[in-house]
C-alpha cells in the first residue's frame, strides 16, 4: 500500500562550508529542539555528522512487499495490512503474549511479541501497518515473531516514502519515534550532504565507488536496495582506508628514518639451539625464518607472531632471544601476568642457560634487593635477556643496548605500552605474540602496522583435547572424569566465572566452589585455589604446589587463561560456560592434553537459548583456532575494537569484520601504497584525506605524525 508523504519541510539552512558542518552541535539542524537533543544524545548523536551517519539498521522494501497469501514459510520479507484484532494474553505469571491480527485481500497474519506488553498501545483496529519478519506457520496461522512494524496511515510518515518505497529503519530511543527520527535525518540528509568527496577520483573508479553525497542520501533514502547496497559498501570503505592509513602512517613511522639494527641471525648460538630439541613444525620454521629476516634487515621489526593454542610461539621466540644474544644486544620479553611471566623464566631461561646466555626475571613482587641488582645487571650489559611484567615500563629500568622487545598477548596492553618497551632501545625490533586466534579481518584492524607470522599446526608430541557439552545436573560425568585422571596420576582444573558471589545466583564463585568440591565431591582429593585477586606471592606459591603434584584439583578464574603449562594435567571443568566468548573456552582448554596424554573439556552449562547452545557445541566440533574465531565474530559481533587501550581510535560505525573482510585487505593495500608515494600526505590532491584524517584520529594522527 502507498503511503502519503508530509508536506513539505521548510526552506533549507543557509549554506555553510559543508565539510566542517559536520562538527555543528546537533541541534544546529532544522527540527532539533533541546528535548530532542537530548533524545538523541541516547544514541550517542552530537553533532550533525553523528546524524548523518545514524545509518539505518535496515530497510522495508514496499516495492515488493509479499501479499500474505504469498509469503512463503521460512522467508524474510514485508507484508502490508489493516489490523483486524489486538489481543494480550497472559499464559503464565511471567508471560506476556501480544498477537495483532492483519488482513489483506488474500489472506491473514499474526504478528506476535513476547513480554513486550507495551507493543499492543502502539496499534488500533483498522490501522495500516507493514510487518517484517521471518514468516512461520503455527496453530494452523501464519505468524510473524518480534516482527519490526511501521504504521502506514496515510499522514503519518514524515517525509520518508516520498524519496521512494524502500522505507529506512533506523535505532531509536524513548520519547523519539522512527517517523520523527526519519524526518530528522531527512533535513539533514537535505541540508548538510552535499559534501565535498575527500576520496580521489582514481580510488572512486577503481574501486567501483558512488560520490560521497550520494553515498549519504542513498544510505538513508535509497531508491532500490541495491543502491542502498552500494552506499553502504563506500562509507563502509571509508570508514577502513581511514584507519588503514593511520595504520600505515604508523608503519612508516617506526620503519622509516631510523637507524635500525642488523641482527647476526646465523651465529654460535642460534646454531647450538637449533640443534636442541624439540624439533621446529613446518609453521614455526617459516615464522623463524620471516622473523629472523626482519631482524638481520636495517629497517626496525615490527611483526606480530599469532598462534593457536599449543602450537609452540614460546619455541619461536626463542630462537629470536637467540639471535639478539648472538649480535651482542639485549631482549626483553613483557607478558601481562606474573604467573605467565615467571612460567618463560622457567620453560625459556634453563635452554638460555644451557647455551651460556644470562637472563632476570623482574615483576612487581621482586624484592627491593633482587630488584636493584637485577636493575645495575640490565644497566650495564651483563644481562642479556629479561622477562617481566608491566615492571619492564618502569623509569627506573634502564638497558645498555636494547635491540629487541617481544611483547606477549599484546591485546593486554595498549599501544603506549608496547611502544613503551621497545622505545628503551635504539630503534630496537618488535615482535609482539598472541595465543588468541584472531580473524584476519581482525588482525588487519587491530595490528595494521603489523606484518604477520600465523602458527596453526601442532607439535606432534601433544595428545589433543576432547570437549564435551554437558547440564549442571549432568556434571556427575565431568566428576568422574577428574576421578579417573587423579587416579591416574594426572591432575584437573576447575574454571569458575568470578572470584566472590556474584548477584547472578546462576555462577558459582571460585572460593565458594572449591570449598564446595573439597568438601562434598572430592574430600580424598587435594583442592586448590587460584584467583586474580590472591597476592603475586600465592599465586606462585599455587601454582608450583600444582606443578609438583601436592594439587589434584585447581579451581581457578580465568587467571590461568593464556600460557599456564602444566603437562600432567588432562582434565579441564569449565562452569557455566555460555559466560565466556568461544575464543576464551578455546584458550582455556589449551591449559590440558599439552603433553602425552590426551585432553578432556567438560563445557557445564544450563544455558536455555539455542543460540547459546550451538555456539558451546562448535567447541565440540572443531579444535582450530582460527574456525572458533571467526564463528564467534558472526555470532556475537566485533563489539568495541579500539577504544583508549588503543590511543583513542575510533569504533567502526558502518564497516563490519565479519563481511568486510574484502574491503579491509583493499583498503589495506591502497594505504599502504598511498603512505608510501606521499608518506606526509603533502599532495594538494590528497589534503581532503588528510582533513579527514586529523579530523578522525584527532590526537592520535599528531602523536603517530611524531612517530
């Protein structure tokens, strides 16, 4: 059905320099008053540019809207009709059920809303309406669950429809309704678009790329879907060669310009551990052999080593402490606990020994003795390698020659951080390593700047892991297990979600779990516990208890998440596992089947929906990393991906990692070639990019400038 159009709107503003209109208060545009100011500012819209990329979530195509009769069951579409009957019904004490019946000249539809009661206000019989959905069959009706609804009368729409009949549906807020938004952003899509386009012509033809004016009509009012396709696909562009550019300013920052070390990669020592075992998989000798060229090339290293859990990126990094030792240099390797921290001193320092190269351990809980000795060591040289935690950052660490900075699961620090480390040398090399598989799409956003070594085979020698999913009622299985590997000689960990009681009643806090196990499961057993909040000192006292046996049982918070290698133990119980992300299960049950014997997960979790469900069964199915990874980032979305951990760069408002990939890997290439013809952006044909540059990143594009 047609919807008439509102009169029309007033005369536009007056014109203003359109590229800097952007940074207008919100309420600079027509219609904005301070009540819808602060409806907006909910949305987190400031300003007018926040308006106009208030891009809409998705679009009723009324130029194909499905007669009922016609709607086939399991499609996705739009259906138009007058609403017969309103009812709500309360089944049960916490169950509300909304139904409105609509009609057309062929045939009936129930749409149907659960505990939303306020949803049957919004409809009166004899209202047009549009209803979209997924279309089901059910108590002998076709229905449509949670359907998004707009009111057609033939008054009502603002503006919206007379541009076309793909309607926009953009998020909105209380106390603002989706045709008032749409008038909204109607005026200012007529006010403030005409824009001039910042992207070179070349890149737009190319690329296959609409205008930047058109791009913001055609995202709001497209005429066809396809040009709303083709909208979003060049703000989706922009949005990634942006920070692809900043990423590639920073790459050449830190590459550029400074004398970098050539490191001596084939010499005494690097030789004598090559032929110390464990023998390198095909992965790890190709990212030896990509580290080791970067570090005996001029130009400063900057290469992220991205493993799976259990491939061996501990062995890899070795091998380049080795070739720093062998050039006279110095190495420090930051990790963000001191459990993981004290655990490289431990597996890496005996092979530095053993070839005869001296190391330190420093960490928060040093001793002031140990302290100010290991600190005239590193001072001075005689150190050659030194493991720490966030202590590394320190004023009062000093080394004699610093020429290589390994920062380990980097998405622990920020920016500053990392480059903190590496800045207490001269142009020292970087390589920064995370056992978080991550997607490629991911990689390319967060670590731009960053070349990349993947590991994802195995050493042979590891046994593997089993997961199972199973109930809280059915955790019995899960406790036999433990009983069966305790046993045996090996030993088990228990995860737990919090440390303290929590107002979830549903997750079991680790002190009170342990004393639960101690007590009612396994009072023969040796419980242990091991939480974030528990002093350095106890936690190293734990875990060496656990490392030599006195310790069957460890329950523990996700504080053994990232690099706690325990072989013996081969038994892993995860509680109410539906609370963690499928890359975070898939780190925790790398802590088991690390040795010879194989590995057991038991994913315990009472979670109701069936997404939540399908999401645990995934661990079930595959044990690659990189698969987990990418499923978790289409089910749960990329969320905050740079923030303040990231020096203030800015979230993806348009672009999204799970289908963009292909742009990200485009944009990616055209920045860097660009930084490279023109690394100051100092072409009159490129200043538009560079406004937009300065005015995106803001601080972070001068602090990057500085390099």
């Amino acid at each position: 059905m047609a919807c008439a159009s509102a009169p029309a709107p007033p005369a536009p503003a007056p014109r203003v320099d359109r590229r800097r209109c952007r940074d207008l208060p919100v309420t600079a545009a027509r219609f904005i008053d301070q009540a819808r100011a602060e409806a907006l500012g909910r949305l987190n819209i400031q300003t007018v540019g926040d308006l106009l990329y208030h891009i809409p979530f998705r679009y009723l195509d009324l130029s194909t809207v499905s007669r009922i009769k016609d709607a086939a069951i399991g499609s996705d579409l739009t259906v138009v009709g007058t609403v017969r009957e309103i009812q709500v019904k309360k089944p049960r004490p916490r169950l509300n059920i909304v139904e409105v019946a609509i009609v057309d000249e062929g045939g009936a539809l129930l749409g149907v809303w659960f505990n939303q009661p306020w949803v049957s206000s919004h409809f009166k019989e004899g209202d047009v309406v549009a209803l979209s959905g997924k279309v089901e069959f059910s108590f002998g009706m076709k229905q449509m669950r949670s359907p998004f609804y707009e009111k057609l009368a033939s008054t009502a729409d603002a503006g919206g429809l007379a541009r076309g009949r793909v309607l926009p549906v953009h998020r909105t807020t209380e106390g603002l309704t989706t045709v008032w938004l749409r008038r909204l952003v109607a005026a200012a899509v007529d006010d403030y678009s005409d824009i001039a386009d910042h992207l070179p012509a070349s890149f737009r033809v190319a690329h296959g790329l609409v205008p930047l004016s058109r791009a913001l009509r055609d995202i709001h009012f497209p005429p066809t879907l396809e040009a709303a396709r083709a909208a979003r696909r060049r703000l989706a562009y922009d949005e990634v060669l942006l920070l692809q550019l900043y990423m590639a300013k920073r790459r050449h920052a830190h590459m550029h310009g400074r004398a970098g070390i050539a490191h001596t990669v084939n010499g005494p020592l690097k030789a004598a551990l090559d032929k110390m075992p464990p023998t390198l998989t095909g992965d790890q000798q190709r990212a030896v052999a990509e580290i080791l060229a970067d570090m005996s090339s001029a130009p400063p290293m900057n290469r992220l080593l991205l493993g799976d859990v259990g491939t061996g990126k501990t062995l890899v990094a070795t091998h380049a402490l080795a070739a720093a030792a062998d050039s006279g240099g110095q190495a420090a390797m930051m990790a963000p606990t001191e459990v993981l921290a004290a655990q490289y001193a431990e597996k890496v320092g005996p092979q530095l020994t053993s070839l005869g190269v001296s190391w330190e351990l420093l960490t928060g809980s040093t001793s002031a003795a140990k302290r100010r000795d290991a600190l005239a060591r590193i001072g001075d040289g005689s150190t050659s390698v030194v493991f720490g935690t966030h202590a590394l950052l320190e004023k009062g660490v000093a080394f004699d020659r610093l020429t290589l900075a390994i920062v380990d699961e980097q998405h622990r620090f920020g920016v500053e951080q990392r480059l903190g480390l590496r800045s207490k040398g001269e142009a020292a090399d970087l390589l920064v390593m995370t056992a978080t598989p991550i997607p490629r799409s991911l990689a390319l956003t967060l670590y731009g700047d960053l070349a990349t070594s993947y590991l994802r085979e195995r050493p042979h020698s590891a046994a593997g892991v089993t997961t199972h999913l199973t109930t809280i009622a059915a955790s019995g299985k899960a406790h036999a297990a433990v009983r069966k590997a305790v046993k045996a000689g090996r030993q088990a960990y228990v995860v737990c979600a919090v440390v303290e009681e929590s107002d979830i009643a549903e997750v079991r806090a680790a002190t009170r779990e342990a004393t639960r196990l101690q007590n009612e499961v396994f009072p023969d057993l040796k419980v242990g516990l091991l939480t974030g909040r528990m002093r350095p000192a106890e936690k190293a006292a734990t875990m060496q208890r656990f490392r030599e046996g006195s310790i069957d049982v460890l329950v523990a918070t996700t504080v053994i998440e990232v690099g706690v290698d325990v072989t013996n133990a081969t038994v892993m119980l995860i509680e109410n596992a539906e609370r963690f992300g499928l890359a975070q299960l898939h780190q925790l049950r790398g802590r088991v089947g690390r040795g010879g014997h194989p590995g057991e997960v038991w994913l315990v979790s009472d979670a109701r929906s069936r997404e939540a469900r399908e999401r645990l069964a995934v661990l079930e199915r595959t044990s690659d990393g990189f698969v987990l990874a990418e499923h978790d980032l289409r089910i749960r979305g990329e969320g905050q991906l740079l923030g303040d951990k990231q020096h203030g760069l800015p979230d993806f408002r348009i672009a999204s990692l799970a289908e963009d990939i292909g742009l990200i890997e485009l944009a990616r290439k055209d920045a860097g070639a660009l930084i490279e013809r023109d690394p100051e952006l100092d072409d009159p044909l490129h200043a538009p990019l560079l406004y937009e540059l300065r005015r995106m990143f803001a601080e972070a594009w001068e602090w990057v400038s500085a390099g």
